[in-house]
C-alpha cells in the first residue's frame, strides 16, 4: 500500500548521483583501511549499489532487491564493505517509509542479514560491534521510516477532513441561501398574488383600489428585485473569491417591520404591530433571522389565513429581543405539512437555532395560531451574529 505521493524523478536521481560520488570518493580510501583497492568492476558494483535508488519512491521494494544483491556481490568480492552501504540504508528507509510493517520486517530482516554477512566474509574481529551495528542502524532507519509514513497518513487525512469541512460548508451556505430565496420570494410573491387578484376583481367598479393595488404590487416587486439583486451580488462575490463589498441594498433589519406590515395590510390582512422596550441596535445576524421569522410568519397567514387579524410585538429586554406573531385564524399545522412542503417552518426553526434563541410555532389554545421566537442580544450572541453574517 503506498503512502506518499511519488516524487520527482529529478530530485531522487540527484540524491543517487551525490551517493555514487560519496561512495567512489569513500572507495579511493580503501586501502589506507586495509582493504583491496576498487578496480573496475567494484567500480560498476558500487553504481549498482547506489544509482537504482533514483526510482526509490516508484518501486521501493524492486530497488531494495537491487541494491542489496549488488551489495552482496560486492562484500562477496572481498571488497570494503562500507562503500556499498549507503544505497541499502536509503533503500530500506523508503520502504519503511510508504510500506505496512509486515512488509518492512522483511526488508528488515535481509538488510540486518546483508550486514552480518559482510562481517562474516570479511572475518571481522568485532563481530559483536557487527550485530549491533546492524539492528541499531536498521531500527533507526525503521523508525524514522514509520515517522515519515504516519506523517503522509495524518497529512492525507487532514486534507480529507478540510475537504469535508469544505463541502459541509458549502452546503450549509446553499441552505442558508435557499432559506433566503424562500423567505424574499414566497412573502412578496404572496403580496403580489393577492394585490393582483384584487386589482383584477375591482377593476372596473373601484378604479382607485385597483390603482393603489397596482401601486402595491409595483413597490412590492421592486423590493423584492432589490433583495434578489443584493443576494446574487454576495454569491457572486463568494464564486469569484472577491472581497465582499457594499451590498446592493440594506440588509433588512428590525427597523423594517413598519414597511413589512403595511406591505402585509395592503395585502388585505389587519395587522398591529406593537414594540415594547427602548429599541436598540442589535448584531446584524440577530435583526436579519428576526425580521425573517417575522416576515415568514405574516406570509403564511397570507397564504392561509388572509381575513385573519393578526399582531406583531416586538420586545426588546436586557438580554434578549423577543417577537410574537399570533393572529385569530386557523394556520398552519406544522404537524401537517404536504410533502415537499414546510421549508419556511424548517428555516424558521433552523434560524433560531443558528443564533441560541428559541422559537415555538403552533396553534394557541383559544384559537389562532402563534409563531414566538426569543433571541439572546449578549455581546457573545452578537459577535457570533457578525461572523455568520460577515
């Protein structure tokens, strides 16, 4: 099983040839240390011992092999064994490098074999200095083999994990952006659908309502082309990787519910809108996922509820802001909701959650139906708020 990406062929060639020339220069000392010196074929020897490992990191076992039968040709040749040493040693470490451990063993087992070989043929007088040799150089290279190769296994997977991250980031933010495609296009479509029906039906006998349904209908599409506008604005930046500017239009925010609720009763529902406590700004996060939740909740009875009255109370508290909006008809269930249905209760839920507020949406007992979300305004649930809106 290979562990490590191959590397470039170039850079293992270098390393080969630098070892080649280490070892032909170590050869020229061979008999001031008492050994034959290297002629021809011990020469041609040697570059087999070290050249084959410019193709280490693309067959690590297959070179390991050549380099230590080179080797042993050499030892058995009666030369110094220490010159053909060092392409082994390199050869071993890229197998303990990209192999499993069974596989190392052996490699282990033949390199530790080759050593005390050499020893023996050579009738060393220290053959105790041989053995320790051999198993504190191949432990040594084993180990950090294994280092190398654990460090390629948590490299790869760090990379695997970020990329999931990635991909889970990107689709939280395409939920986000679908929740608010949702909420700006279902309000005013339903807005438009119900101004436009009105218009139709009063025509001829209320020129004057069919005007000011019209007129309804034209601020309300602007709106809504406004928001669309300042959404594919950010998506395109996010697409480009450019910085994120000024967006085409203010994020909605709690100053607008007024506007959200004449919008609402021009479309043919009473609402009340009610604010209690001394406004104040909140993170932008906060003031988006409450007018959304607001904005949601007028739709729906829009949609289901249209001769309804309804109210809105806005409560702003020490830690908290809080908004309900109830109305007398009979709603939504949410319990019952069609198949393919129910994404703006869904993204009402998972906006409260986002920030650490609460939200209960349900019919009331004497009748009617509720939506109450509560949302923390601490500086902690603020700066979280900047961050998911940055």
């Amino acid at each position: 099983m290979r562990f490590w990406p191959p590397r470039p062929l170039a850079v293992d060639t270098l390393i080969a040839c630098a070892m080649v020339c280490v070892a032909v220069l170590l050869g020229r000392e061979s008999v001031t240390q008492g050994w034959p010196e290297l002629d021809a074929r011990a020469y041609v020897l040697v570059v087999l011992a070290h050249l084959p490992v410019a193709l280490r990191g693309r067959a690590p076992l297959v070179v390991f092999g050549g380099v230590e039968a080179a080797s042993i040709v050499y030892v058995t040749a009666g030369y110094w064994p220490v010159v053909s040493t060092f392409g082994p040693m390199l050869a071993f470490y890229t197998v303990a490098s990209m192999r499993q451990a069974r596989t190392t063993a052996v490699c282990a087992a033949a390199m530790v074999g080759v050593w005390i070989y050499a020893g023996v043929v050579s009738e060393s007088d220290a053959m105790a200095s041989v053995v320790a040799q051999a198993l504190l150089f191949t432990a040594v290279l084993w180990r950090f083999g294994y280092l190398a190769r654990r460090s390629a296994e948590l490299a790869r997977e760090l990379r695997a994990e970020q990329a999931e991250r990635a991909r889970r980031e990107v689709a939280e933010e395409r939920g986000r952006m679908a929740r608010e495609l949702h909420d700006v296009v279902a309000h005013h479509m339903s807005v438009i659908s119900v101004q436009a029906g009105l218009a139709r039906f009063v025509f001829d006998s209320d020129p004057r309502t069919a005007r000011a349904s019209l007129g309804t209908i034209a601020d309300t599409s602007g709106e809504a082309l406004d928001e669309l506008r300042r959404m594919l604005q950010v998506l395109r930046e996010e697409d480009l990787g450019e910085p994120a500017g000024a967006p085409a239009a203010p994020m909605p925010g709690l100053a607008r519910l007024g506007d959200l609720v004449e919008r609402v009763r021009a479309g043919g529902v009473r609402v009340e809108l009610h604010v209690e406590g001394t406004p104040r700004p909140l993170a932008p996060g906060v003031e988006l996922c409450a007018y959304r939740v607001v904005q949601e909740a007028l739709t729906n009875i829009l949609k289901h509820a249209r001769h309804a009255e309804a109210t809105v109370r806005l409560r702003y508290q020490e830690h908290h802001v809080a908004v309900d909006v109830t109305d007398d008809g009979e709603g939504v269930n949410p319990d019952r909701v069609p198949a393919g249905g129910g994404h703006g209760l869904i993204g009402m839920r998972e906006r409260a959650k986002l920030y650490g507020g609460t939200i209960s949406i349900g019919p009331l007992g004497e009748g009617g139906f509720a939506v109450r979300l509560t949302l923390p305004t601490s500086a902690r649930a603020e700066r979280r708020g900047d961050e998911t809106t940055a």
